[in-house]
C-alpha cells in the first residue's frame, strides 16, 4: 500500500485519547473472576467504535465474554481480534511498591514513559490497541472493506480457585462454528510479545501425581511403607524421561520439549513417610500429541514403582482444549497476512516485527485448531515482566502498536479511502 496512507494514519493517531483508554482499563480490576465491569467498559467501547451486534453474554455467573463487528464494505477478508478480560492476582503488589507512585496495582500511573499496573501488558494493551487502532482509521477517513470481529474473554488465567479453565474461549468457540459470531480469515490474539509476531505457541500438561505408602514409628521403619522412597524412584525416572524428551527434535521456534518438576512434598512427622506428593509441567512443541504424551508419563511414573504396596495417583488439572492440558499450535511464518503484519509494525516501529515462538501457552490454540482460523499473537507488551510486580508497557511501544495495528487493518481488510 501506498506511503499516503501510512503517512494519514500516523498523522491521526490521537495520543492522549489512545492513552487514556489504556489507564482507564487499567483502571478497571478485572483479576480472574471479577472481569464483569472492564468487560462492561470494553462493550462501551465498541459501540462507540460504531460495531454492530455488540453482546455481553456470562460464560459463567457474572463472567462475561464480549464480542462486536465492525463492518466493512463487505468485499475484503475478515480479521479477528481477541484476548482475554482478565488478569492474575495483586497479592503482594502494594507491599512491594509501599511509599511509590506505584503502590496501587490499578493506578495506571506512567514513570519514566511506561504505564504500570495489574494488566497494562497481560493483556489490557492489546485489547486497547485493537480498540484504538480502529478509531484511528476512523480518523483518517479509512473505510474499510472487510469486517473486524472483536472477541474478549473472561478465565484464560490460571491462580485463583476454581477459575482459569478458559469457560470463555470455550463458549465463545460453538457460537462461532454455529455462525453466532461470524468466523475470520485471519486472528490476532493480543497477547504480549513486544511486537513481535509468534505464529506457534507450546503446549502443556501439569500433572499431580500422589504416591501413598503406610507410615510407622521411625524406630520400625520395617512395619512401615515409605511413599518418599517410592517418590524418589519417580523422580529419577522423570528427570531420564524428560531428558530423552530433549533428543526427540527441536523446534525452529518452540525448541524441544521437556517436563519440569515444580514440587515435591512429604513426610512432617517423626515416621516413615506415608504420603509423597509431585507436581511437574510437561511442555510440547508443535506436532507432540497431548494424548500420547500423557500416555508416556503415566507408564514412566507406574513402571517406575516397584513396591506392590505402594499405590500412584495420577491427576491433570489444567484442562483447556484438551481434557489434560493446552494444544500447542502453528501457523505457516510465510503466509501472506503474517508477512503483511510484520511489515506494519516495522513500518511503526523499526527493529521489531520479528517472528518469535510463544513461550507461553494461551488460547490461540482454539482458534489455529478448532476454527481453523490462522492465528497469531501480536501485541505491546513484555510476557517477562507479566504475573510480577514490573508489570508496565511503554508509552511508545503501546503507541507504535496502535500504528502497526492501524495500517494493518487497512492492508488487511482493505480500505476504499
């Protein structure tokens, strides 16, 4: 596209008002669970963006998801944009920050150009990006040709009890095969990446894995069933299997897979250990079966005990687009709108744009997999600095993505003026 039209779009980016909507979600506590009022503000904000169709419907009691359509001319493709509501916990955050500007987690407060708080990355600067960047073309006179879905979800975080089993994405997904909400032909999910572009994400399992022996008195270890005993050999089994995990390929942008211990609890009384508890993350690169995978540690951790008295238990709690786990996924780096999306950014920002491999997992899985929409991650924002007391976006890096979504839009969709 023309020169002209990236000059109009920069030329009617309203800072102040871009901005504003960021700290105004920031504002807004949506931790996991109470997303209802910035779910509310993210409606408000579509309507006046003239989407039509705009529905605030609970995934689950006082749990929203969110959805609009922006319409085009109707002779361009269909873009999707989406993220979740939500953001972890701030537990901790005001302790941290004690006698700062930045004590108050939804403060939005902006020190040394960046705009801290619970959210400003993960992910309230891509929702408002998207957000913005359309009132932007509108400002430039950009009508478009296709249609921009708008998609926002509550529960894609994982931390607080009884939440974080993606319900939103997952009552989202059937309204969207049922034609409820028109499908796309290109996604991006606003999670943050500094701008880069992540067309392929990890997936994971956890697993809890409880080894029950029988306690007795220190002093006659013999009448007694040792479940720590029974835990080691598990361990050691668990960390050969993740290291010959490691030789099964690499990843051009994922890396190996692997599994990781993330705990180990026994013993607490003066006696033979009766119970062992060990929890573990398994990652896997795109083309790993889930199923397959789970199937492999379970023969791993039973062949690993060989006191018949000892019983193993085995649980998955993080059930997302599989019953165990998170799908890991990929899309073609080559494909046209991938290429498009990062000449944008390099246009609004030089030096990023770059195609990078998710090290996270979140929901693009569902649409790359379900919808099979190509899907993308693409947004201001540090995943490092998520979940943590640094959490903040810089002011130019939030502005140079509503640029790069803005002319984005445009190139993608079409634009008659």
């Amino acid at each position: 596209m023309t020169d002209d039209l990236h000059a109009r779009i920069r030329a009617a980016i309203d800072r102040d008002a871009s901005v504003g909507l960021l700290q105004r979600a920031i504002r807004t506590p949506s931790v996991t669970g109470i997303e209802a009022a910035f779910g509310a503000l993210v409606a408000d904000e579509l309507r006046r963006l003239g989407c039509e169709g705009v529905t605030i419907e609970d995934c689950l009691p006082g749990r929203p998801v969110v959805w609009g359509v922006r319409k085009g001319r109707g002779t361009g493709p269909r873009l999707m944009v989406l993220g979740h509501l939500d953001t972890v916990h701030v537990r901790g955050w005001e302790e941290h920050w004690a006698g700062d500007v930045r004590h108050d987690p939804f403060s939005a407060a902006i020190v040394e150009d960046q705009i801290w708080g619970r959210g400003s990355g993960d992910l309230k600067a891509g929702i408002c990006t998207g957000l913005s960047a359309l009132a932007t073309l509108d400002r430039a006179g950009c009508a478009l040709d296709g249609d921009i879905v708008f998609v926002f979800i509550a529960d894609e975080e994982s931390g607080e009890p009884g939440t974080g089993v993606s319900a939103g994405i997952k009552a989202v997904v059937p309204k969207i095969q049922r034609g409820e909400i028109p499908n796309a032909d290109f996604a991006i999910y606003v999670e943050p990446t500094r701008l880069a572009v992540f067309p392929a994400q990890i997936g994971f399992f956890i697993a809890e894995i409880t080894v029950t022996g029988r306690s007795a008195y220190f002093g006659m270890p013999e009448k007694g069933v040792d479940a720590l005993k029974a835990g080691h050999a598990i361990l050691s089994a668990l960390w050969r299997h993740s290291a010959e995990l490691e030789t099964r390929g690499t990843h051009e942008l994922i890396g190996c897979g692997f599994l990781l211990v993330t705990g180990v609890e026994a013993g607490g009384y003066i006696a033979v250990p009766e119970r062992c508890t060990i929890s573990l993350i398994r990652k896997l690169r795109p083309g790993e079966d889930l199923g397959q995978a789970r199937d492999e540690l379970d023969a791993v951790i039973r062949g690993a005990v060989t006191d018949p008295e000892v019983t193993v238990e085995i649980a998955y709690p993080a059930g997302r687009d599989h019953p165990v786990g998170g799908m890991p996924f990929e899309t073609d780096a080559t494909m046209a709108p991938v290429a498009l999306l990062q000449d944008s950014v390099r246009a609004a920002m030089p030096g990023r744009g770059e195609i990078e491999g998710a090290p996270f997992w979140s929901e693009g899985s569902f649409t790359a997999n379900q919808l099979g929409i190509p899907t993308v991650y693409c947004a201001p924002g540090d995943i490092s600095n998520c979940h943590t007391f640094q959490e903040r976006v810089p002011v130019a890096e939030y502005l140079a993505g509503v640029e790069a979504f803005a002319l984005f839009m445009a190139r993608f969709c079409g634009t008659a003026g």
